[in-house]
C-alpha cells in the first residue's frame, strides 16, 4: 500500500506534470520548436561541464566519451524537424489523415551508466513530442543527473514551455518510484536500468518500453578489412570504458586472420592477456566467486590490470582475454561493462555464427550484433541466424547500433523486442512517445476525400496563429437555444441542481 509520504511526494509531480502535459499538447509547431531549440542549446553548451562532473560523482567512464555522449544527445536538435510529430499527415492514396497525438505524462528511469546524456536525450524527445516527464535517477549520480535537468527545465521555461514540464524526483527510493510508474496519471514508462526495474515497469499496469541487457558478438571475417575491424573494435570497447550496452563483448575470428587481427588490436593498445597466470588472476579480480565486480564497472583498463596484479603496456585501452571453453560456465562470455573483451577463433562463418548464437543463448537476446566482413551473403546469413534487432556491419558495435555511424534510429535507448522481452524493437526515439488518431475513409471510389492538404493545412495555420480555426469561428456566435431548450431556462436549472447538490437535499 501507498505510504502517506509517499502520497506527499507523488501528488505534487504527477499533478503538476499533468498541468504542464495539458499546455504542450495545445502549442504549436512554432512554440515547440523555440523550446526544443533552447533547450539543446543549454545541454550542447554544458557538455563537458556535465561530462567531468558525471565521472567525478559515479567514478565511471571518460570525460572524453562523456562529452562526445552528450553532444549527441544534444546538438542534433538544434536542427531536429520538430513538426514531424506534430503536424497531421494526409495519406492520399490510403484516403487517410493520420493525427498525431502526445503520450501525456511519462515516467522515466535514468542510469548510472549514463546520468547526464540520458536526462538530455529523454528531456529532449518528451519536449518534440509535446509530452510532460519525470525523470527518476539513480541515487549514485543523483547531483549531476538533477543539475543538469534543472539547466534544462529553466531554458524551456524561458523559451515559453509551461513550469514542470520537465521534473525530477529529488529523492528517489524504490517504493517511490513503483508508486510513480504504477500512478493511473502516469501514460508511459521509459525504463533504462537494471532487469529488476524494467520488470517492475512492465508489472506497473501501466504502458511501459524497457530494454533488455546487451552482450554483443562482434564476429571477423576472412574477407573483412582487418586494419579497419581491430581499430573499430577497440574505439568502440574503450569508449567510456564499455559503460554503454551496444559495445562488443567477445570477438569471434575467423581463423584464418585471427594473427593478423590480434596484431593489429594490438596495435590499436589492444592488450592481449596470453599468460596463463595473468588470465587466472584477470578472471578472479573481475569475477570473484563466478560474481562481477563492480569495482571494475566503467573503469580504465590499466586500473583494472593494477587491481587484478597483472601488467599492461602503457596507455593500454582494452583487455582482450583470450576464451579456451565455451558455455554458461564461462562469465567472459556475458556483457562486461568495462574494456575487457573476450576472444575465441573459429575455423569458418558458419561456426562463428553458432558461437554468436550460443553467446547470445546466455545473455542479450534482442540487443545488438557486430559484423566484420566485406561478403553480403554472409551479412544476410548473419541477420537471419542471429536472434537480435540490430547488426552493425563494419562500424564500431557502441555508435553503430546506436544510430551515430549507421542509418538506425540515432537512439540512448535500445528496444530489444519480443527476444528480449521488451516491447519495442525498434532504437527508442520521439516516435514511440506518441500515438495517432487514423481518420479513414471508406475505400468506394464514391467517396471523396476532398481537398484534405487544404484542410490541414488551415487547421494547423490557425494553430500557428494562435486564431480560432474556421469551423470553430462560425459556431463562435452563442446560441440563443440549445436542442429546443431556452438558453436561460437551462441556466436556471443548472443553478437550482448545483445549489441542491451542495446542500445535500434534493427536490421531491
């Protein structure tokens, strides 16, 4: 049961973000631009402020992938078409108008992994989409995470977007939080964090998107650019120190340039770690008693080598551990959150994507693949056998997945589908915040659309202009009688029920 302050703390947000949800569903493309605009100027200007801050607070990652993260979690809106969720489409050729609508209120969970570019991307979407948020984030970045939503809500608030669109639980804790995603004025769910919050978003009875755990096969093939594959593998492991879940995690090569490959990962300061002994005291500094460490999470790979006794080359980016059995039995074959990769050579494609398959039998199922190789048919393979809903094929597995180097939905958040339990599929961005009302048409050729470009685009001219839409402007006029009923008959009755209501007697 709800506690009572718990009621103290959930009524104000919900109300005052369902205040602030009404007033955006009613702006205009022109107003939602302005706000948008001023609000990824204020994150793009502070992004490496946040970056330091974000390691400084958590103690995870790089200040440098940092304020790469937040800048692309910012400076594409600066320019973003805001009207694509807003404006109505007209399908001529289906005879359909197609309205969209915001969400209302959401709900979102942000992570320690990432507690600043998250607060950017999800504030960002729910303002272009004309949705109020609440952010919950994680109690171990909470100062960075609230600083920066605060920077956001005053720009929008100065740009003209009503107070509270944009909030932030102060003090979360777990009972706090279900009560918010289980709230009937909450509309939608962003969950990002661990499995047990994304569980427990899906059980609210709400709608919920959330998002399953990567572990991301990242195979090499013998017709892949080798120079160009070790390069990218080890700028995508070491980006952030692998705190995002679209970064490889264990490298399945291709026999035949499995020399080639480690020579050059090495070369890119890769460090491979060969020796028995080393790989033995790699494997119980990083998983004591078959459990991660979590003081190895978002760390640099020299730090982690120090703390397992084992020695690098200087200014080594990536561990690569080299996998001698293969099976559930084997940790560094799941999603390692820090830049330690696991690698295993085969001796065809055909036995790579079995090992790729069986990593992701283990953990990651939805998520992400990589593919090295310069062969279609084998990419076409490679799709069809993997259960995933994304492969990046010869780009770095952490920007490639995510929409940065590839043609995919530029995305902070990665649906996993009906493989990984998760309701979308699809890299979750402004279109899953709304929904659209579908005026269809009858298909007889008798029935005529009309001119349905005109009408939409009057309506939302009128919008613009902050006029009363012609329609609406002829019926302005009061009438004098409502269904045969005198107007001031009808206000005397409603007097007399109101005044009879309140005192609590009723009329014989």
């Amino acid at each position: 049961m709800q506690s009572d302050i718990d009621k103290e703390l959930l009524n104000p947000l919900m109300d005052r973000a369902q205040r602030a949800a009404s007033k955006l569903s009613d702006m205009s493309i022109g107003q939602i631009e302005k706000i948008v605009r001023a609000v990824a100027q204020a994150a793009s200007e502070q992004s490496e402020f946040y970056a330091e801050w974000a390691v400084r607070e958590t103690g995870y990652g790089r200040v440098a992938s940092k304020i790469e993260k937040n800048r692309l979690n910012s400076v594409p809106w600066l320019t973003a078409d805001v009207s694509e969720y807003i404006r109505p489409r007209v399908l001529t050729e289906e005879k359909m108008v197609e309205i969209p609508k915001p969400a209302g209120v959401i709900m979102a969970l942000i992570p320690v992994t990432n507690p600043v570019c998250t607060v950017f991307f999800k504030s960002l979407i729910a303002l272009q989409t004309r949705n109020a948020i609440i952010l919950s984030p994680h109690p171990g970045a909470k100062a960075c995470s609230t600083h920066a939503l605060n920077l956001l809500h005053d720009a929008a608030v100065a740009a003209g977007a009503p107070p509270h669109a944009l909030q932030i639980i102060p003090e979360p804790t777990v009972p706090l939080v279900q009560a918010l995603m289980a709230d009937e004025r909450n509309n939608l769910t962003l969950a990002t964090g661990g499995p047990a919050m994304v569980r427990a978003a899906y059980s609210s009875s709400n709608p919920a998107i959330g998002v399953g755990p990567g572990n991301v096969p990242a195979y090499v093939d013998r017709t892949a650019d080798i120079e160009q594959a070790a390069a990218r593998i080890v700028r995508s492991k070491s980006f952030d120190n692998s705190l995002l879940c679209t970064s490889e995690s264990v490298v399945i090569a291709d026999l035949r340039i499995a020399q080639r490959l480690k020579s050059e990962l090495v070369a890119n300061k890769a460090h491979i770690v060969e020796c028995s002994e080393q790989r033995r005291k790699l494997r119980e500094y990083v998983y004591p008693d078959g459990r991660f460490n979590v003081a190895v999470l978002g760390k640099d790979a020299d730090v982690i080598a120090t703390g397992a006794g084992i020695d690098v080359p200087e200014g080594t980016l990536v561990l690569i551990l080299p996998i001698t059995s293969f099976g559930r039995h084997e940790p560094f074959i799941k999603e390692k959150m820090c830049p330690i990769l696991g690698y295993i050579e085969v001796g065809n494609a055909r036995e790579g994507i079995k090992v790729a398959r069986a990593m992701l039998d283990v953990m990651g199922k939805g998520h992400s693949a990589v593919l090295h190789a310069n062969d279609p048919r084998l990419a076409v393979e490679y799709g069809r056998a993997l259960p995933v809903c994304r492969i990046s094929v010869n780009a770095e597995g952490v920007l490639g997945s995510s929409g940065v180097v590839t043609n995919l939905n530029a995305s902070a958040t990665i649906g996993t589908g009906f493989f990984g339990r998760s309701s979308v599929d699809r890299n979750v961005g402004a279109e899953s915040l709304v929904q659209w009302t579908r005026v269809a048409y009858n298909t007889d050729p008798s029935e005529v659309l009309g001119d349905m470009e005109g009408a939409v685009r009057d309506s939302q001219a009128a919008i613009e202009a902050a006029v009363t839409p012609a329609l609406a402007a002829a019926a302005a006029e009061p009438a004098t009688h409502l269904a045969g009923l005198d107007r001031d008959l009808l206000k005397s009755l409603l007097r007399e029920i109101l005044t009879e209501e309140l005192s609590g007697s009723k009329t014989p």
